[in-house]
C-alpha cells in the first residue's frame, strides 16, 4: 500500500500526468543516482576524482 498524500504530493513535484507515471519517474530517478555515485565513488577510488569539499588546513 502506498500512501496517497505522499503520490499526490510526488503527482504534483514531478508534474506527472498520473501517479503511475510519478513513480516510475520516481523509481527511474534513484536507480539513475545511484548507477551514477557508483561511477563517482570508482573514479574516487581511482585517484581520478578529488574530493572538493575537502580544503587544506593550516596556513
């Protein structure tokens, strides 16, 4: 069972022509995040991409 303020609300964001379409775009959407930081994180491991959040200390 799905809760159906949560559908509507999803409706409405994605603006879906019906719920069904909503969540397959939804479902869509993680897979595709997904699939995509297990790329980053490989490159990560790869020494290919840094991480930009990380700021040298000291001074």
């Amino acid at each position: 069972m799905l809760e159906e303020e949560k559908v509507r609300r999803l409706v409405k964001k994605l603006r879906a022509k019906s719920q069904s379409q909503a969540i397959r775009i939804a479902i869509d959407s993680l897979l595709f995040a997904e699939e995509v930081m297990a790329h980053v994180e490989e490159l990560r491991r790869r020494g290919t991409v840094r991480d930009g959040s990380k700021r040298p200390t000291g001074g």
